[in-house]
C-alpha cells in the first residue's frame, strides 16, 4: 500500500513538474518577462514619486499635529514640493514641459496644507 | 507507513533540488517555461512534506511503537494533544516541522508573488529551494523521523517539562518565526541576484517580516511563561543558549523592521537592511545548530546529535553567499540621499538601529564565548547572567528612551525647540512619576527607577501622539485605519513598556526568602505567612506526585501546593511549582518546595513575592493586538502596488 501511494506520488509530482512543458511544448516566446531598462526606469521614478508625495504628506501631517514648527514647515516644504514635481514630470512627458501639476511648486503653504493625509508607512 | 515517510521525503529532497538547479537554470538563462516548472517543483516540495508530515502525525496519535521515533517521545498513556506535540519534542520531527513551515510559506509567498515580481520570484525559488535541499538533506541522510524498529510494548513517553500545554504551542510558534525570516532572506537574495535592488522585494516581504517576527516574539513570550510555571525556578528567561538564540534573529528583525521604513521613505541603509536580513535568517539557521547540536549546555538541548556539523557548514556556507552577493552588489546598493540632520525621525531610527544591533552581538558574543573558550583553551567559561543583564541595561534603557523620542521627531529635520516643545508634556509625565516613585520607596532599585520613568515617558508620547493625530484626523479610528502599520507599531510599543514594566518590577523589587519546615512552623514575606500543613503523596497512572500543602494568610488567604512528580515514562523528575496571583497586589506569590520528603515530613522552602510580573504576560496579548493591527490587509495599499508595477506585468 505504502509503495503504492509513494509511487503515485512520485509520478504526480513529475507531471506536475513537467506540466509547463506539456502544456507548450514549443513555445514561441520561452523568455522570462522581466522589466527591461526603460521599465526599470520607469519602477525607479515611481518609487522616486511616492517617496517624494509620500514625504510631502508626513511633512504636511507632522506640522498639523506639532511635530513641526512654522519656520521649519516654510523651509521644508518648498524642495519637498519640487522634488515630487519634477518626479511626476519625469513620469509623465505628455504634461505641458516644466509646468508643475496642480501648483506643487509653490513655496508657501496654501489651503491645500489645510487637508490633513495620513501618510502611509 | 514509514516507508511512504521515506518515500515523501526522498521525493522532497528531489523537488528541492530540481527547483534549486532548475530554477537557476532558467533565471541565468531567461527561460519562461523551465522557471515555471522550478516554481511547480517548489509547489510539490511542500505537498510532498506534507505527506510526510502527516504520515508522522498518524504514527504519533496511533501510538505506532515501530517508528522509532514514536517509541522515543511518547508512550500509551500520553493523552493525544501531547502524543501530537511529540511531532516538535523531538530532533527529527522538528526538523520535519522546519522543511514543512519553510515549503508552506515559500510556496505561498512564490504563489502570491509570481505575476506581480515574475523576474524576482525566478531567483527566489532557487534560493528558496537551496534553503530546502538542506533540510531534506539532513531529513533523509542524517536524522529520519522514519526509521523503524520491531515494535515495543510501550513507548519511552514525552519529556515530562514537554508536557505542558504552552510546549503544545512554543515550539512551532519559534518555528514559524524562525523559518519565516527566509522569506525576506530569499526575496532579498533573489532582488541582488536579478540585479533589481528597488523596492519591490521589501513590499513583497513586509508582511511576512513582521508575521514571522510576531511569531518569534510571541513564541518567546510562551516559552518564558512555560519556564515561570513548569521550570520552576521563580523566573522566566535564564539567558538560556537556546533562548538567547530565537532573541538574536527577533533583535536583528526588530532592526531590520525599522531600519526599512528610511529605505522606503528615503532611499537610504539599502546595504545595511540587506545585512540585517541575513543576519536574522542566518541568526535563525544557527539557533536551529544551537537547540539541536548539543554544542552548548542549556534546558532546551533534549537531543545530542551529528546533525551539528551540518548545520554549521550550511550556516557557514549560507553566510558566505550572503556576504559575497551584497559585495558583489555594492554599486546597486548605493544611497540617493543622506541624512538630513541627526535630530530627525531618520537618524532616530539609525540610533535604535545601532543600539538593537549591539544588544544583538552582545548576546551573540555570550553564546559563542563557551564554544569559544572550550575550542582555544580546553575547557568551558560561560558567561553568567550579570554580563547579560549589564547590557540590557546598557543597551535597552536607552531604546527605551528611543522609543518615546522617535515617534515625536519629525521626518527629515526637526529643531530642538520644537522638540522640546513637543516632549514637554511625556517629560512632565516622566518627572512627576519619578518623583512619586521615589516618594513610595521605588528609588532602592536605580535600574528599577529609571526604567519606570522611561516607561511613563513612552506612554506619554504613544497617548499624546494617538490623541494629536485623532484630533488631526477626526477619529481615532480613521487614523489607525489610514496608517495601521504604524499605529500597529505603536500597539506594539505599549506592549514593550508593559514588558519593561513587568521585568522591572519582578526582578528589581521582587522579595524571596527560604526556609526549613515540618508540619506547623510557618514563614512569612511581605506580609504573608505560610503554614506548612501536611506532606502529601499520590500515585497516577505515570507519576507519583509529592506535594507540600502550605495554609496562606495576609493579603490573600487559601491554600498553596508544591513540590514534584516523579515520572515513569520517561522516569525523570518534573518541579511542581505552586503559583497564587494576587490580582489587587499586582504580584505574584511562587512557592517552591524542594526536597520534600514524605517519611520526615521536613520541606525546603522557597518563597518569592514577585510584583508586577503579570504584566509580562499581558505584554504579550497587546503584542498580538498591535502586530494584527500592522498584519492587517490594507485594500488601498495593494490598489497602489499593483498600479505601481502593472506596466511591469504586461
């Protein structure tokens, strides 16, 4: 019984090992998809975009709840606001070349600070 | 039966083996089909352990004395919940449990990962599969839990101190922590060898991170409270070999765990998470050769094999590769950025970084220290509890301290005045606390002191944060469930101060005294006075069980039993503590009686009074609530990772 079972075992698991070759056995494209240069870019300006609206946010969510002064908040929030521009820009060409989405290169807090984000982790 | 184990496990090893040479294969040469069937073969590795695992559990519950595994670890009057924790009570099956854990998560974590990360999954199996071969390897080579014998009548029988239902949980709660960290290791290694170091391999294994880390944290909590209740020494951590080996891996995860959140956010310490990563696995690795090799003394070494030198080569081994893939990988691991400024949210975590890592080695240093002195010199010097206590002190006070600060520093740069506006209330909180402490007497202990401040402190500033970020948020609610790692991290926090609390409080003010009684004469502690009654002896149907019954007036008045069971299968001794928990005292009163003899009627009597220690084991509920509220699947996370990479699929 025993050897039965172990040697059903064993010949299901070689099928299920061999089942991509079953199932295609000339394949017309055997290459793994792995993201190329321009998609490793692409995943590198993504990271680059979300850190920087991601730190915008905490900026934002720390001078909401104290963590922050004003003088600090006025000094930090301007390159933060230029950083995640530019990332956003460099992601999305088809944008109007040097202009900044949605007045995110503006220096100085306005109404959108007001809108408290938590900011993920 | 055995030979269907056999069978399982020597198709196991084959699995392993194809997915590792396999998997390689088609990474290196970029094919899609052979990597698919490296990924089946990992998928087959676990199902086929699973057989084998289950074909040990039926043995187990049948009592099946031709294992002779089975014959070894239990006996026929072993209830069954206790025949089955025979699985982890011996080296065989727990290595069994180790193969099963790791193909069970690494299949998963392949499974969940496979279209999102398919570049990164095609290395991460072979590593994965490399991991396996090893176990499996030893499995069927080295130490089977299939080898069978002409049947006895009867088994051995389990361990007496193993039969203790938190031994029913501790051990594969320590596993699923132990083997959990090669899920990180192996996405890790996996990122370096495809040569995408980005972020992907860090949100992959953020979960399984901190789900291992929680099992190895909760696990040590079960074990401490098994040492409390059935070692019976009046403490619960020894500074054990075997313990301080699942706190190492749990202390460079703590590391790893926080020292990630500056890669996320600041593209910065991508090396240094690498090395932590490695150094929690290989950490893990090597309290599997510590538990299981014999090589150093400790409670927890039941079992003295050959398997020790095939651990440390696979240690020794795996370390190197480590070592050179990140060398190899340097110019990829470069920071964008640096650090802003020292006082910042970053730089706190550096510190608690360089601190928890210390803390680490150092420990790390106690354990190797004997081996040490036994291969130069010839012969065995441990290192005793102060050497470990000193640096607790050294090194956890000030994490303590970190733990309050860290959270209330901004990100990026933050300005002492406006930190010290920000701590003003949790060092008010602090002072007054120290004062009143030292007003009640808690100044006798300086340690003690300090760290009940600190503790104050750092619930100030959990309570204070969670109170400013509801009031920013409008619920306290919407602002755990809009940022539940980090709250779940604040949860977490609260857990480690009620754990401070309670190590303070049990070892820097507990109170014991010991004495020599016969029936009538009584010994009294901190307002209590116990009466030894009578001796008493009674026969099961495994043990003759001695008890001293002691009549207890004061604070709590009832009737205290201690003393011990001496077994017959196994025929080994087992201390029967007796334990009261005064709830309104928040202490402890532990009774140890030794020595008692039945004839004379004169017991050896250990008294402590151990304030506070119960919040140790409340620690580790909150412990739980914090890391599921961090576990939690968050919906709009994952919309945003698979927007993030779904260019990347097409």
């Amino acid at each position: 019984m025993s050897i039965v079972a172990g040697i059903v075992l064993a010949a299901l698991v070689v099928l299920l090992v061999a089942l991509p070759f079953l199932r295609e056995p000339v394949a017309a494209d055997d290459r793994l998809e792995a993201p190329g240069e321009e998609e490793a870019r692409r995943l590198s300006l993504v990271e680059e975009r979300d850190r920087a609206l991601g730190a915008l946010k905490e900026l934002e969510f720390d001078h909401r709840t104290g963590k922050i002064g004003d003088d600090d908040y006025r000094e930090l929030v301007g390159p933060l606001r230029r950083e995640a521009a530019r990332a956003l820009r460099a992601l999305e060409p088809q944008r109007r070349h040097g202009a900044a989405p949605e007045g995110l290169e503006s220096a100085e807090p306005t109404a959108r600070d007001e809108v408290v984000a938590t900011p993920q982790e | 039966m055995a030979d269907l184990g056999r069978a399982a496990l020597v198709v196991s090893l084959g699995l392993s083996v194809y997915a590792l040479v396999a998997g390689i294969v088609a990474a290196r040469g970029n094919r899609r089909r052979l990597a698919a069937s490296a990924r089946n073969a990992l998928f087959c590795s676990f199902g086929s352990t699973l057989v084998a695992a289950a074909v040990l559990a039926t043995a187990l519950v049948r009592h099946d004395f031709s294992f002779a595994y089975v014959a070894a670890h239990t006996n026929r009057t072993l209830p069954t919940a206790y025949a089955l924790s025979a699985f982890w009570g011996g080296q065989e099956g727990s290595l069994l449990l180790w193969l099963l854990v790791l193909t069970g998560y690494g299949a998963l974590a392949v499974a969940l990962n496979r279209k999102l990360l398919r570049d990164l999954t095609a290395w991460v199996v072979p590593v994965l599969g490399g991991i396996a071969s090893f176990f499996a390897f030893v499995l069927v080579a080295v130490a089977s839990p299939f080898d069978t014998q002409t049947a006895p009548l009867d088994g051995a029988g389990l361990t007496p101190s193993l039969q203790n239902p938190y031994m029913v949980a501790h051990p594969p709660m320590l596993y699923l922590g132990y083997v959990g960290l090669a899920i990180p290791f192996a996405f890790a290694a996996g990122a370096m060898l495809s040569g995408r170091t980005d972020e992907r391999w860090i949100v992959a294994t953020r979960r399984w991170t901190l789900a291992a880390w929680t099992f190895l944290g909760f696990g040590q909590l079960l074990g401490a409270h098994w040492a409390y209740v059935e070692v019976g020494w009046g403490g619960y951590y020894a500074w054990d070999p075997v313990e301080n080996a699942a706190l190492m891996p749990w202390l460079a995860a703590t590391a790893f765990l926080h020292s990630v959140m500056i890669q996320e956010r600041k593209g910065m310490l991508k090396v240094w998470n690498m090395v932590l990563v490695a150094l929690a696995f290989e950490l893990s690795v090597f309290g599997t050769f510590l538990t299981r090799s014999g090589v150093v003394n400790s409670i927890h070494s039941f079992a003295k094999s050959p398997i020790g030198g095939w651990f440390l080569a696979f240690v020794v081994i795996s370390s190197l590769f480590s070592m050179g893939l990140i060398m190899f990988r340097l110019p990829l691991l470069k920071a964008r950025t640096k650090l802003e400024s020292a006082l910042s949210r970053e730089a706190a975590f550096l510190y608690n970084n360089l601190l928890l890592v210390a803390l680490c080695l150092t420990v790390l240093w106690g354990v190797l220290f004997p081996i040490l002195t036994q291969l130069v010199k010839g012969e065995t010097r441990t290192i005793g509890r102060p050497y470990y206590d000193f640096f607790l002190r050294a090194f956890g006070l000030p994490l303590l301290l970190l733990m309050g600060i860290g959270p209330l520093i901004a990100w990026r740069k933050a300005s002492a005045r406006a930190l010290l506006r920000t701590l003003a209330w949790p060092i008010a909180v602090m002072l007054v606390c120290g004062a009143g402490l030292v007003a009640v007497g808690a100044g006798s202990s300086k340690p003690g002191l300090i760290a009940y401040t600190f503790s104050a402190f750092v619930l100030a500033t959990i309570v204070l944060e969670l109170v400013r970020g509801a009031r920013a948020t409008g619920s306290l609610l919407t602002l755990i469930g809009r940022n539940r790692r980090r709250y779940g991290g604040y949860i977490v926090h609260a857990a480690v101060v009620l754990l401070a609390i309670g190590i303070a409080g049990s070892s820097a003010y507990g109170r014991q005294t010991e004495a020599r009684l016969v029936p009538g004469q009584s010994v009294a502690i901190s307002g209590y006075t116990l009466t030894l009654r009578a001796v008493r002896v009674t026969q099961t149907p495994n043990a003759t069980e001695t008890r001293a019954l002691l009549d207890v007036r004061g604070p709590w008045s009832g009737t205290i039993s201690s003393g011990a069971n001496q077994y017959r299968f196994p025929p080994e001794p087992s201390r029967e503590v007796g334990i009261k928990t005064n709830w309104t005292r928040a202490e402890d009163l532990y009774v140890i009686a030794d020595d008692v003899n039945p004839t004379t009627k004169v017991v050896y009597v250990k008294v402590l009074v151990k304030p506070l220690v119960n919040l140790i084991w409340i620690a580790g509920i909150v412990f739980l609530l914090g890391s599921a509220v961090a576990l939690w699947p968050d919906a709009r996370e994952q919309r945003r990772l698979v927007t993030r990479l779904a260019p990347a699929r097409a």
